[in-house]
C-alpha cells in the first residue's frame, strides 16, 4: 500500500463523515475509482464511523426544518442569477510584494482548512471512544439496555471437580477393662493410625471426692505413664497417645486406678489397679489398593 499524507486521510475521514464540499468530494470519489488503496481507507473510516450510526435511532426531522434546508441548498424557489460588480481589470505586471503576499494567503487558507479537517476528525474519532466506552461500561453494568446483537454473549465455563480420596479405614484396637473375673467396667477404644483413645464407661462409678485414672504400663517403661483422668460423662476422649511407639501402644497393658478428686498430684499411682486389660485388633486395615 502506497503512503498517503495527512491531508489524504483527513479527506478520507470527512468523506465518510459526509461534511465535505461538492468539489472535495468529487475529488474523493475520483480516487477511489482509480486507487484500490485509497478506496481501503475510505472504507475503514466508514466502518469505525458506522458504530455510532447503529447506536443513534432515526429520528423525522419537523416539516419547517426541511423548508430551510431546501432554502440552504436551493431547492426551494427558482432564484435570480447572482449579479456580480464588475471589477476592474488587475495590472498586468505585479510586484514581488505583491505576490509573496499572494502565495502567503494561499498558504493560509490551505492551512486553515486542514486545521478545520483535523478539528473535525478529532472530534468525531473523541465521540466514537467515548461512545465505545459508554457501550462496554452498560454491557458490563446493565446489558439489558443494550439490543441483543450488542449484548456480551454469555460464557460458559465447564469446570470439573474430583472429590478428594477418601482416607483408607485405619486398624481398630479395643481394650475390655475389669477386675479379674468381674464384669466389664470402661471399654478402651484406640484408633490404629492416629492413636486416639476413647473410654467408654460401663459398669463403674467412682467414689464421692475420688476420681478414676488411665495409666499405661509396658516393661520398656520405668513407670506407669498416666493417660489422664476418666472424666465423669459416658465418653472420655484424648490424644495422649500420640507420642508412643505404635508397638508399644499395642503391647501395652492398660489400668484404672483410683485417685483422689482431679487425679494423682505427682504422676504416680497411689492405689493399686482396679480395672485392667489389654488391646486386641477389633477392625483390621484396609487392604492396599491394586
């Protein structure tokens, strides 16, 4: 594509606008007859002109202002042949002042014009941005407003979501705590993977001003290791086992004692064992997966 001046895109622009004279036009149309190029910049000023056309409903103009405009154009009554003074005939020579002052005013209108050509281009290329602005600003905030082949299709975005892996069952361990040949008295549950324990209280009840106490006994400890106080509800639950071996956790025999009120004061028993029992594996492991 050949390069044009400013003055042939101006042109291209008012062309489009319609704001040009009848002999700017007739130049126009005559380049785009003969220059393909040319005819592309026509059509691109068209095009980005066009939104605001889609954008502005036709509206009647009233009965009298059509008279003047037929009146403005000449088309309203014949009129009489425009008279002019007769001027007298110019000097045949004319000084060198006097024509730079010529060429100079030539300069002037030419320059004036283009100036008025860009005013009016930059004017209507703010009116578009703005437009265009206003347009997204209604589609994003209120898209009803706008005509449905203007409205921001909606988008559809299908997103696929996987439960997570269920956890795999743990090992189950349940201790029966009783005296020797008595009736169960707390039932000692322990989870194989986590080592949390719940005591279930059966049959036993404590003193008044006397508390029961879980301790654990293995012979790899020095001493009987208190898992705390069972408390007065249905249900104790804890997490204290958390920080011994899980073979111990398994071997280990495990006893109730009876302390004073809130539990032995210096982490030893002070009675001997009243319940006791050992863990055996109520629920295995679930099997690996293959």
């Amino acid at each position: 594509m050949m390069a044009y001046s400013d003055d042939h895109i101006a042109l291209a622009a008012e062309y489009a606008l319609g704001t040009l004279d009848a002999d700017e036009r007739a130049q126009v149309e005559t380049m785009i007859s003969v220059d393909k190029d040319f005819t592309v910049i026509v059509q691109a000023w068209e095009h980005k002109l066009g939104a605001l056309n889609q954008m502005v409903g036709s509206v009647e103009p009233r009965p009298e202002l059509w008279d003047k405009i037929r009146t403005a154009v000449g088309h309203s009554e014949p009129q009489a042949p425009l008279m002019l003074p007769e001027q007298p005939a110019p000097p045949v020579a004319a000084s060198v002042e006097e024509l730079a002052a010529v060429v100079d005013n030539a300069n002037v209108v030419r320059l004036t014009a283009n100036a008025r050509r860009w005013r009016t281009v930059a004017s209507f290329t703010s009116a578009i941005a703005a437009a265009l602005v206003a347009m997204i600003g209604v589609g994003l905030l209120v898209p009803d407003l706008l005509p449905d082949r203007m409205r921001p299709r909606p988008q559809t975005q299908v997103v696929e979501a996987s439960a997570p892996p269920a956890p795999a069952p743990s090992a189950q361990y349940v201790a029966v705590l009783q005296r020797e040949g008595g009736s169960p008295a707390f039932i000692l549950t322990v989870d194989g993977a986590t080592k949390g324990f719940t005591v279930r209280k059966v049959g036993a009840s404590a003193e008044p001003g006397k508390s029961f106490e879980l301790w654990l006994i293995s012979d790899k400890l020095p001493r009987p290791r208190s898992l705390g106080v069972i408390g007065g509800s249905d249900f104790t639950s804890r997490a204290v086992l958390a920080s011994y071996d899980s073979d111990m956790v398994k071997a280990a025999t495990y006893a109730v004692t009876v302390e004073q009120a809130g539990g032995s004061p210096d982490g030893n028993p002070h009675s001997a064992p009243v319940f006791s029992g050992k863990l055996i594996e109520a629920v295995p492991p679930a099997a690996p997966a293959r």
